[in-house]
C-alpha cells in the first residue's frame, strides 16, 4: 500500500595500466516505487492477508482452550485411577477376611475344600485387577504430567476426590453464542480470505500502473557528491497489461474460486460438527446424570446383599459361590459409579469447549448468560 523507497550509493575509478590519469566518480541517490491500486488488487491482497493473520490468531486460541479441557480431562482421569486403586486395595482387604473366614470353616469341617478354592481364586483376581489399576493410574499421572510440561514420574500431587459436577449450563442458549467459538471464527476468516483472493486474481488480468522516480547527485568526489548544489531528479509512469500467459492468469482465478468453494464448504462442515457436539454433550449430560442415579441405587443394593451373604453364609444357608458372585456385583457398581462420576466431568468439559466459552470463570457464566433467554 506504501510506496517502495531505496537509498543507494556508489563510486567508480578506472584509467590505464601505464599510469595515465584515472577517472573517479562517485553519487548517492535516492529511488522510490510505488504501484497505483487502480482496480483493488493491493488492497485485496491486503484484505487477505489479514484474513489469514485473524484465522491464525482464532486457530491459536482454540489450540490454547482444546490444550486447557485436554488437561482438565486427564487431571480427573488421574483422580478416577487412583480412586480405582483405593477401591481395588480395600476390596482386597475384603478378600482376605473372606478367605480367613472360609479357612476357619474348613479347618472346623465345616465347609468343603471348593469353598476354599474359591476364596483364595477370588483373592488372587482381586489381586491382579489391583496391580493392574495401579499401572493405569501411574500412566494416567505421566500423561498428565507430559501435558503440563513436567517430567513424568508420577509422583504429582492430586486432589483427594473427584470435583462436584457445577450446576447445569442454564436451557435456551441461542445458536449465535456459538459464533464465539474461535474454530468457527478461524474457518469464517479462511472463507473472507478466499474471498479476497478470488479479488487478487482477477486483478491481475487487468493493466497495471507503476510510478517510479528517483533523486540523486554525482561527483568527482564524494563529499562533492553528497553536499552538490545541483541535484538531479527523474519520475517515470508505466502501464502495465498482460496480453498472453498461456492461460495462467485464467487459471488463477479459476483456482481462487474453487479454494472459494472449499473454503465455504469447510466452514459450513465446522459449523455442523459444533452443532453436532452441543447437542451430544447436552443429550450425555441427562443420561449420564440419570445412570450415575442408578448406579448409586445399585451400590446401596448391592453392598446391602453383601452384608446378608456374608450373615447367610455364616449359617450355613448358602453355598460358597453365591457370595463371591454378590461380592463381584458389588464392586463392579462400586467401579462404574467412580467412572460415571469422571465421565460426567469430562462430557461437561466437552460441553464448555463445544460452546466455545469458558463457562467455568466468571467471565465465561456472563457471556453464556448475556446471550441466553430473557426472565420475567
């Protein structure tokens, strides 16, 4: 948009090998260019190239909010494992009374050597899933350690117990909040810089105006050169118009429309896909909610069979294996409860990301709530 402008100089001596008399000059000048923006080409190209800059900008910030809930997600994974390997420790604590029960039973004849068996088969599985949490949580901990630029040891510090869920993302949130999402602004940008480029295109099939000038002196010496009373000048107009490039320039427009296109069908796929996750997060929102209600139902239930196995197997009422099978119910509810709880943290991460605001800050509960449906 500005014009182009130079500073030059130089000098010069020559004459001949047999010490005739040699010839120095010297000059300094001053050379400007500058192309006139006769039909928007530059200013397209401008246009464009801002685009671009914006589009960029918008993709850094989605990077930084995506890398944020990809972080929050893994701290709350870390904390599920490490509740997984506190519940398998005292479920194997559980076992090993169970089997110190059932020796005493077989020492005493009361029980048969299957009882047995499947004591010490039961406290072995309990065992290995223990071992076997314990691998996942340390992987679990390196990964978030990885993520937060720390050597991944695991030996991280971690909250005692999973966050409470915060209260649900108030109903009637218009579409346009999602106008806010900086993916969607960076596809809207990549489609105005198409736009523009489309413009650049076609302006280069038309003539072109350069005016080019340039100021300077000239002397025998230098410093004649610099202070000389005499300046010389010179200013220059040229039209410039293509007249045959095997059809390149066509080409080029041709090209632009279709990067268009592609541009525009992007942006319309990116705008589906974040409908698409609102709607997926907010539908796992009441099923998650409802399924972890069940499973606390079922947790109750269970651990209220295990107490009257446990009474019944004692008299003798029921065999062996019953209890391990309620035992096994039991802590399978206790493991799905604990994921439920995670899986409804991360689907309200996802949520958040999926809207485009950071709903968690205040700032965020203020822009949600700017946009939403008026209260009587």
């Amino acid at each position: 948009m500005y014009p182009f402008v130079s500073l030059g100089g130089g000098g010069s001596s020559n004459g001949d090998f047999e010490g005739g008399d040699s010839r120095n000059s010297s000059g300094v000048s001053l050379d400007v260019i500058w192309e006139v923006d006769l039909w928007g080409r530059i200013r397209a190209g401008k246009a464009s190239a801002a685009s671009d800059f914006e589009a960029a900008q918008a993709d850094y910030a989605f990077a930084r909010f995506s890398l944020a809930a990809q972080a929050a997600k893994a701290w709350f994974l870390a904390i599920e494992s490490r509740l997984q390997v506190e519940l398998s420790q005292q479920n194997v604590e559980l076992y090993e009374r169970a089997l110190s029960l059932v020796q005493a039973r077989f020492n005493t004849g009361i029980v048969s050597e299957l009882d047995l068996h499947l004591a010490k088969y039961q406290l072995a599985a309990g065992e290995r899933l223990l071992r076997q949490n314990r691998s996942s949580f340390e992987q679990s901990m390196r990964s978030l350690e990885v993520l937060l630029g720390r050597y991944p040891d695991a030996e991280m510090a971690l909250a005692d117990d999973l966050a409470t869920v915060p209260p649900p993302v108030p109903p009637g949130i218009p579409a346009e909040i999602l106008e806010r999402r900086p993916d969607l602004v960076a596809a809207e940008r990549q489609v105005a810089a198409a736009f523009y480029t489309i413009q650049v295109a076609q302006a280069a099939r038309l003539p072109s105006l350069s005016l080019t000038g340039f100021s300077g002196t000239a002397s025998s010496d230098l410093r004649d050169a610099i202070n000389a009373p005499d300046p010389f000048w010179s200013l220059g107009a040229g039209l410039f118009a293509p007249l045959f490039a095997g059809g390149e320039l066509k080409a080029n427009v041709e090209a632009a429309n279709a990067q268009q296109q592609a541009a525009l069908h992007s942006y319309v796929q990116v705008v589906l896909g974040a409908f698409g996750e609102v709607e997926n997060a907010l539908a796992n929102e009441e099923y998650l909610e409802q399924s972890e209600g069940f499973v606390k139902g079922a947790v109750l239930e269970a651990e209220n069979a295990v107490r009257q196995a446990s009474i019944q197997y004692r008299f003798g009422l029921i065999a062996y294996v019953n209890v391990i099978s309620i035992q096994d119910r039991f802590v399978a509810a206790q493991r799905q409860l604990i994921s439920l709880r995670n899986s409804r943290l991360a689907n309200r991460i996802n949520l958040y990301l999926a809207l485009g605001v950071d709903y968690a800050t205040g700032a965020g509960q203020t822009a949600i709530a700017s946009t939403g449906p008026e209260e009587e």
